[in-house]
C-alpha cells in the first residue's frame, strides 16, 4: 500500500497518505481491545466461543472488502479528462468516479508527473535496488519501532496484568484499547506535520522512538501501577508515526534514483526484512523468556529493556542515514547516484511560498 499510494500523491504529500492507511492497524487494535470484552460476553452463543465469533465477523467484513476494492481503487492515475479502458472482467464493474476534477485535478497531476514517470525496467534495475546500500539503515529503523510495535500489541495485557495483577479479563481489554487510541492521535497530528517540513523526517522519527524510550522507562521503574500504565501510553503515543515516516522517507530517498521499482521494491524489503524485529518480540521476550517472566517487582524488566535497546538502534540508523546521505550523495538530483533534491515536487516548492517557510534558514536553500 505505501507504493500504491505513492503513485497518486507527490513524495512531499506521501507520509499524511501512509499515515492515514497505517491508521487501520491502530484502529483495529483498539477496537478488538474495545470489542474482545463484548466478544468474551458471547461464549456459548450458537455453540461458538467468543473469539470464534470475532474471526467470522472480521473474515466476513474482510472478504467483502476485498470485492469492493476492486472497483473502488484505480489501478494507476489517468491524466485530467481521460477515461480508462474498460476490457475483460473490468465491464461488468462500475467506473470509478475520480476524486478531483476539474483545476484541482490538472494541478495535482502536474505535481505528481513532475517526480513520478513510468517507465519499463529490467532485472539490472532490480538488483541495484537490492544492492543499494540505502536500504539497511531503513530497515534497521523499521526493525526497531515495528518490534517494538509487535511486542506492545502481542504482550500489552501481559505487561497491564503485570502492573495489576488483579484485572479482570474484561478489564484488561478496556485498559489496552487507549494504547492505541493515543497512537492513532500520534498519526493523525504528526504525520501531517512531517509532509510540510518534510526535510526533517529523520527528527520526526527521532523524537517518537525517544517518547517511546520514555515510555518503556516509566512502565518499567515508575513506582505506582497508574504511572507505570501512562508509560504504555506514552509508549503508543510514541508507536504511531514511525513507521508511516519510515515507509515515507524510502519512497522519497528511492524514487528519484530508481524510479517506480525503487520504490517497490525498497518498500517490501524494508518492510519485510524489518518485521524481523516482531520475531524477537514476539518469541524471545516476555513470555518467550522463562527467567523475564518470574512474578516479581522486576517482571518483565529486561523485555521492556531489550525494547528500550532496539528503539536506540533505530534512532541510531536514522542519524547515520542522515550522515551517509550528506557525504556520499553530495550534489542535486542526478539520477541514481545523486543526493536528495531540496525540494522533490512543485507541491512542496509552492507551500514553502504560500505559508512564508522560505524566510526560515533551513528553507532558504530549496527556495532560492
């Protein structure tokens, strides 16, 4: 989905989109916390257990979905008053209204033409993506922030339970479910923020993992369950950008040198090889850890500081990106090789006008 999006919007507009679309994880996770106590309250009906009752519900929604999108979602973008052909099984579905028309339409398509070109590519174009030493600090910083994302999703009753020992199963459901209320609130006020400095994308990834570092601190050696439970919240409120601005910034440093199987490709890589990270959270701490799990004042202590660890990991990879970035890709835009344009669309160049950041220092490079 990060690539898809990337075929409609400029790379300066990309991380509000992939922020949005990441939403769903967090909106999802809230509510199965929210609905898991409802679904505990169905056991026995129809002679199904309660969570057999959430996989049918879920499964059916999610097929549906899955045919409407067919119609819903264009394959690529047409350019303003063309219509896209309709052949084999595409006649018997409706034609899908476009989202702008008119001037709005002509000006996004010229702000996307201007970075975005489809062209044919090779197996050679594929393999200087994987060979592109650009990916590992990317995935290092996906590593990081989705484990820790992982290990909070799988393990966060686990953790509530162990600050509360006394919860009921309802409750803990109820108490899990703000995690990622406050990380759905993260999305939607930083990601947006991102887009329009969009140079500072290794802060604004930056100083979630350290709110998220804070938060593991506070849920480890915070004295009282109450503020020992706001550090998890902090901890989601941490969680939410991240990986949207991670996906981001991999389109926007892989599309101008390899183009639309850059971006794909780096996507998947970064994605995939960086959900190693869920592995080890997943399998290797809390539960996964006999000698971490022991009831005790220091249950759990050393997970949340192995979490702790590969946040530092990420912000680590963030710094050196930025630093690799500025020496080996010295120079404008020049294909494959080149740095980072200061500005990569018209979009970005025009808001750097309208709301007056060309006055700020670091704008005025981009602007001149």
């Amino acid at each position: 989905m990060a690539f898809y999006l990337t075929l409609f919007y400029p790379p300066s507009r990309t991380g509000k989109r992939i922020g949005q679309y990441f939403t769903a994880a967090q909106v999802s996770a809230a509510v199965v916390g929210l609905v898991s106590a409802g679904f505990q309250l169905m056991d026995g009906a129809g002679g199904l257990v309660g969570f057999q009752w959430m996989f049918l519900i879920y499964g059916l929604v999610g097929v549906i979905l899955g045919f409407v999108l067919l119609w819903w979602l264009p394959d690529r973008p047409l350019a303003p008053g063309e219509t896209r052909a309709k052949t084999g099984w595409h006649r018997w579905i409706p034609r899908t209204l476009p989202a702008l028309t008119g001037e709005d339409a002509e000006i996004h398509y010229r702000d996307l033409t201007r970075v975005y070109h489809h062209r044919p590519w090779n197996l050679r174009d594929l393999v200087k993506v994987l060979i592109d030493w650009r990916l590992w600090p990317l995935m290092l910083m996906y590593f990081g922030v989705v484990g820790v994302g992982i290990g909070t999703q799988n393990y966060g009753t686990v953790i509530i339970q162990a600050i509360n020992p006394s919860l009921t199963g309802v409750q803990l459901s109820l108490l899990f479910a703000p995690i990622w209320i406050c990380d759905l609130i993260a999305i939607l006020l930083v990601t947006p923020l991102s887009d329009r400095f969009h140079q500072h994308r290794p802060l604004f990834f930056s100083l979630p993992c350290l709110l998220q570092i804070t938060g593991l601190l506070t849920t480890t050696f915070a004295p009282t369950p109450w503020s020992r439970y706001v550090g998890l919240l902090l901890v989601g409120f941490g969680l939410g950008p991240t990986v949207p601005i991670t996906m981001t910034w991999t389109t926007e440093i892989f599309q101008p040198r390899h183009g639309e199987v850059g971006v794909a490709a780096a996507s998947a890589l970064v994605s995939g090889l960086g959900n190693l990270g869920s592995i080890l959270t997943t399998y290797a701490l809390y539960a996964g850890w006999p000698a971490d799990s022991v009831p005790g004042p220091t249950q759990y202590r050393r997970s949340n500081l192995v979490m702790v660890g590969i946040l530092v990991l990420s912000i680590v990879s963030a710094v050196a990106m930025v630093v690799l970035l500025r020496v080996v890709g010295s120079g404008g835009a020049k294909g494959a090789e080149g740095a980072e344009p200061r500005f990569v669309d018209g979009a970005a160049r025009r808001e750097v006008r309208e709301r007056g950041f060309g006055k700020l220092w670091a704008w005025k490079e981009g602007v001149a």
